[in-house]
C-alpha cells in the first residue's frame, strides 16, 4: 500500500499558517488594502451625500409669491 501524500488543499490551515505561507506586505496586500479602503470611502460618501444631494429646491421668485412647484 502507498502512502498518501498530504497537500496543502487536504488540510485546514489556521490563520496564522495562512498569514504564514502568504507573506505580508507583498503586492497583493497592498492592492487589496487599497481596494477595501477606496470602496469604504464611496460608500461613506454615498451615504453621507444622500441628503445633501437630495435636498428640497429653493427657489426664489422675483415677484414674491411662493415658487415650491
């Protein structure tokens, strides 16, 4: 009978074998960092936008009478 050999997709790793066998602050660290915050800051920006981008008009009228529509 053969032994089997054990691959890295066999078994479970933790995150700090995980974290291990990546390697830390290569390119792919870097461009996913970036990523994650550029998306964070759209979002953010989207929500907090909302109700300045969607205010009431204000509308002035040269004769005075009430402009809403």
């Amino acid at each position: 009978m053969q032994a089997r050999k054990t691959n890295l997709a066999d078994r479970v790793l933790t995150i700090d074998e995980a974290i291990d066998k990546v390697g830390d602050m290569h390119l792919y660290q870097l461009k996913m960092l970036f990523q994650f915050f550029a998306v964070f800051l759209f979002s953010s920006f989207v929500q907090m936008g909302f109700p300045v981008i969607f205010q009431p008009a204000k509308f002035e009228c040269t004769e005075g009478e009430d402009c809403r529509e």
